[in-house]
C-alpha cells in the first residue's frame, strides 16, 4: 500500500480549500475525494453518500469502538470523521487521494501513515482572511472574530506541515499544490503499511 498518494489539505476557514481542491481535480481528474462521515442532519441539497455519509450518533461511536475511523473530531456537537477502509481502498487500487481536513486530523493521518504528504494552505493576510469569510455572510461580527481567533491558532501548526502553499491566486495555487503532489509521489519512499494506534478525539 502506497501511502505517498495520501494528501492531507489544511487551513483555516476561508482560505480557500475546497476550490482549490476543485481545480486540482479539474487538472487532474484521476486525482480522487473521499467522502466523510458525520452525525449531523443533511442539509438541504445535499446527498448521502455525495456530500457526506449520513449516519446515527451511535452508528459512530460503534465505528471509533471498532478501529474503523482513521481520524475524526467533534465540532457543534455533532462528529466528523474518515473511515480508515475507505482511504485502504484508494490507496490499494494505487489512487491518489485527498483528504480536506483540519489539523488535527493531519496530525492522525501522519501518525497512521507516516510517508503522507500534509498540505497546509495559508491565506495571503489576516486582512484578506477576514474579508473573504465576510464575503461568505451568514456571520455576524463575534463569529466571524471567532473564527479568526481559531484561524490563528491553526496557522500555528503549518510549520509541522511538508509543505505550505499561499493562495493568492486559486489557479496558480492548484497548480503549484499539484505539481508538489506528483513530486512528493516520486521521491518520499513507499510505506509497506499503515500504523496501528488509535486516533485521537478533537472535541471544538
């Protein structure tokens, strides 16, 4: 099992992850998403089994209890998690995967799979960070303060990340991301298999 073509995206809120996960993949489209599990409600529009696997609090915790979640954390009181069979998959069929996940979750995915390349995505300013979460609206002012305050503590950790990408451009970023992807696949060697501990709770 090859677990160089295990690709962790981090960064906080805002900067940009999931669109520049879409251009990655519209560069190159054998490049695959996983889909996470989560115990809250479906939102409108969205598919169980596209947008996320839908399941039952105790469903979940059956799942941590049986050493299926390869990472997961609770935020809102609801759980977020990636199921370890499901990444197995990817990588036995030899499918570069990508993982959009916080930073935490980073650090699980490494501990289980040591030659995984971790991505940290690093908006341009605090300033821009901030006026791009205002663009999203649906926030008032303290949340939007919170979510800084979380964006800062996050930005900590990118100096434990294999490499940290500035998305000042969503195009010139998927393009650097991708070609980094496909060198880190070349020269960091393969893992014969992923570790066995136990993934850690995060609780936001």
């Amino acid at each position: 099992m090859d677990d160089r073509k295990l690709i962790v995206i981090s960064g906080p809120s805002g900067c940009g992850k999931d669109t520049v996960l879409r251009r990655i993949r519209e560069l190159d489209d054998s490049i695959a998403t996983n889909v996470s599990y989560t115990t809250r409600s479906p939102r409108k529009g969205e598919v169980d089994g596209v947008n996320y696997h839908f399941v039952s609090k105790e469903q979940f915790l059956e799942n941590i209890d049986n050493g299926m979640m390869l990472e997961y954390n609770q935020y809102a009181g609801n759980y977020y998690g990636t199921s370890r069979e499901s990444i197995n998959r990817f990588l036995e069929d030899g499918t570069t995967v990508v993982l959009v996940i916080d930073v935490n979750g980073g650090r699980n995915v490494k501990k289980f799979y040591p030659n995984a390349m971790l991505l940290f995505l690093m908006p341009p300013s605090v300033d821009e960070l901030r006026r791009r979460l205002l663009q999203r609206g649906g926030a008032d002012e303290e949340t939007i303060r919170a979510r800084l305050r979380i964006a800062a503590d996050e930005m900590l950790y990118a100096e434990h990340y294999d490499l940290v990408v500035v998305n000042k451009d969503v195009d010139e970023c998927a393009q650097e991301c991708l070609e980094a992807i496909r060198a880190w696949e070349e020269k960091v060697p393969a893992n014969i298999q992923d570790q066995t501990d136990e993934p850690e709770e995060i609780k936001c």
